[in-house]
C-alpha cells in the first residue's frame, strides 16, 4: 500500500479578500446611532426616552410575527433551512414579543395599553410601510435590497 503524499500548505498565499457586509453594517449602524433622536433623547432623560422607544416601535413588534409567517409562506419548500429559521423567530406564542412589553412595562409603561394602541407613531410609518410592502407584496430579493426604499446606495 502506497502512503499517501503530504504537501505542505503555502500559508503565505493570500487568499482573495471578500467584502463582507458586517463591516459597512456595522459603519451604518453607529452613523445612524449618532445622528439618532432616541439616543439623544435618552441622553437627556433615560426614562422619557425609554419610553418613546416603547411607544414608537410597539407597533412593529406588534405586526413582526405575522410578517415573518408571510415571509416564510413565500420560501420554496426546498429552503428548509431558512423556513425553520423563520419559524423560530416567527414567536407563534407571542414569546419574544411579551418580554418587549415586560422591558417597556420597566419603564412606566402598561402593555396593555400598548396592545390596544392601534396608532403608528409618525417616526415608524415608513419603517412599518416598508415592513409590510416586503413581506406581503415583495421578492425576496426586494427584501434584500430593502436599503434602497429608505433612500440608501
């Protein structure tokens, strides 16, 4: 039996550097953070600011289960994977959603009051219009590009 042959890796080779997308995320994310009016506004009250948080995206929360289910609905069935992925996150029991109003209810807030509140705060309706166009009447890969609806290159 002939013994196989060893070839010593070339560790000095460098590898083609891909773009990775966390980085420019990453980039957005703090520019975004540090012209954003709630950070601001916890800044100067920690509690009002909390609380505006609570109010303004609540009804995002709200509406992402049904969101992620109409995501899903779309994958082909072959994507089994993704759709499992999805399904986690879809938080059919309300999970996820309850420890928001449990964080907002730390804050002075009563969730039940946010649960009935059926008015989209004026800062969330193009975050909530954006949402829903994707998930209802969008691709997949509109949904990638969803940087592009909020003005973005």
């Amino acid at each position: 039996m002939q013994e196989p042959v060893l070839r010593r890796h070339n560790t000095s080779t460098k590898r083609p550097k891909r773009d990775h997308w966390l980085p420019d995320f990453q980039a957005q994310l703090d520019l975004g953070l540090s012209h954003s009016g709630w950070v601001q506004q916890v800044r100067l009250d920690e509690i009002d600011g909390a609380q505006e948080i609570c109010q303004e995206l609540c009804p995002f929360i709200r509406e992402l289960p049904a969101n992620i289910v109409k995501v899903t609905d779309k994958l082909p069935a072959k994507l089994e994977a993704p759709r499992n992925f999805l399904n986690q996150l879809a938080d059919q029991e309300l999970h996820y959603q309850n420890l928001y109003l449990q964080q907002c209810q730390l804050v002075g807030l009563e969730p039940t009051v946010l649960r009935q509140s059926l008015e989209i705060p004026h800062s969330s309706e193009r975050l909530i219009a954006s949402m829903r166009h994707y998930c209802e009447e969008g691709t997949a890969l509109e949904g990638v590009h969803v940087r592009k609806q909020f003005g973005e290159k």
